[in-house]
C-alpha cells in the first residue's frame, strides 16, 4: 500500500509551528505534497523538519519571496526528479514538482490563483493548456500520473457551497471549470468522487468570514490520476477535521 497524503499548508514555516511534523509522523504517509510553501529549503527549520525518514525535494518561487512553491517529502526514492515544464514564466513561480516512481509518476502542483486581476485569470488557463500538454508528453512516454495539489478551481456544482452566487468569481468560471472538463476528456480521473458523490465535501474555506465553522467551503484540492491507474486506487477521501491551513489534506491511497 502506498499513501498520498496532499495539502495546501499556505505556508510551510508556520504551519511547522502549528505541528506539521507531528501530523505526518501520526499519519506515515510514504508522499506527502505540500503547496504554497511560501519558503525556500533553506529557510526551514532542518532541525524538525522534515521527520525522520523522508527525503525532501522543493520548487520554491524564483522572483518574489514567500509567494507560491511547492514541495514533496518521500520515503521511497525517486527515479527521477524534475521540477520544471520549460516555461520559465510558469517555472520561476515554482509550481510543480515532478517525481517519477516505479510504477508512477507523480505532479505535486500549485495551480495559479486567477482571482487577483485579469491577467493573472489569463496565467492561471494559460497554465493549464501548457500544463496539459506537459502531462500528455509524459504519457506518450508511457508513464501513468497521479497529479495532486492545489487546482484552485471547483470543478462541478457540487463542489462548492454556493454555486449560484460564484459564477463569476475565479475559481468557479465556466473559463475554469472547462479546463477540468478537458482534463477529464483526456482520461484523467477525480480519484475523490470514485468513492463519494455527496455534496458538502470541501477542501478550502475563507478564514476572514469564518465559513469552516459553517462548512461553507470549496472542493479545489485533489488527487486525479490516468485511467491506466484506477486498478490501483484503493481509497481517496479528506480530512477536513484537520486543522492548521485554510485548507485540509486530501488523501490518496494505491495498491501495487
């Protein structure tokens, strides 16, 4: 059994402080992704993090400091490690990290926010087609995917609170969703909904209007993976009681 574990932690350093290395000892997952590190490796503590066992790989942001990054803790080592889809306008943001496994290869991704001005809606669906077509070059190698991260888009009704009123917010558009279709097109899969197709499961809420307590919330992080690899899936869910982020981990769980 292989587990994923993935999680927005909207900042690595703080969320070390709020007991991220005792998380994952309780947890023992043999990946866990994080995004929006915020941090450079050698800004982290070394001395609790990682926990013992796990060897760390980051992709931190190359032109703004404490802004996006991600980063993927193993137990098991990789094949090989990449951390770029040669497109330095979406790489010096540190948004993917790629580590290949025997019997997968794994995409620990930040997907851009679009949410801030027009053209960062642009970046965000411009990273998605160059994204795409990345992955699509790694399956004609013959490699099966597990893309996980932060998508930052709700792909259908049912993944958020309140639809009706985020039609015309980032991160519910149909300019967004329709990215998520595609993707869906391609034969990738939503691991989650595998396993549970009721509403009221989200990944994210807005701390400033306190909308956890209410669980009014977003499903914008995940775990999708080709179709060659749905033999191998096992389990896939949340943990939403999971404190220390605005948003919570996603879990992903493998047979090989």
């Amino acid at each position: 059994m292989i587990k994923i574990i993935s999680w927005n932690v909207n900042g690595i350093r703080a969320s070390i402080k709020k007991g991220l290395a005792d998380y994952v000892i309780n947890e023992q997952p043999d990946i866990f992704c994080v995004q929006e590190t915020k941090a450079e490796r050698e800004q982290v503590p070394t001395d609790v993090w990682p926990p013992p066992g796990y060897r760390d790989y980051y992709h931190s942001c190359s032109v703004r400091g404490g802004y996006s990054g991600v980063a993927t803790f193993t137990k098991i080592e990789p094949i090989h490690v990449n951390r770029n889809i040669d497109i330095e306008r979406f790489d010096q943001e540190g948004r993917v990290m790629q580590t290949d496994f025997e019997h997968f290869t794994l995409l620990n991704v930040y997907f851009p926010n679009g949410g801030a001005r027009d053209e960062r809606l642009l970046y965000k669906l411009d990273f998605y087609d160059a994204f795409f077509e990345y992955c699509e070059g790694l399956r004609a190698q013959g490699k099966k995917l597990i893309i996980c991260g932060d998508y930052n888009t709700a792909h259908h009704p049912i993944d958020l609170a309140r639809p009706n009123e985020n039609k015309k917010t980032s991160g519910f558009m149909d300019v967004e969703r329709v990215k998520l279709d595609h993707m869906q097109e391609l034969g990738y899969v939503d691991t989650f909904r595998l396993f549970n197709q009721e509403p009221e499961h989200y990944t994210w809420w807005d701390v400033k209007t306190r909308s956890r307590d209410r669980n009014i919330g977003w499903r914008i992080d995940y775990h999708w993976v080709t179709q060659d690899l749905i033999p191998n899936v096992v389990n896939a869910y949340h943990q939403p009681d999971q404190h220390g982020s605005d948003h919570c981990p996603v879990v992903l769980e493998l047979s090989f």
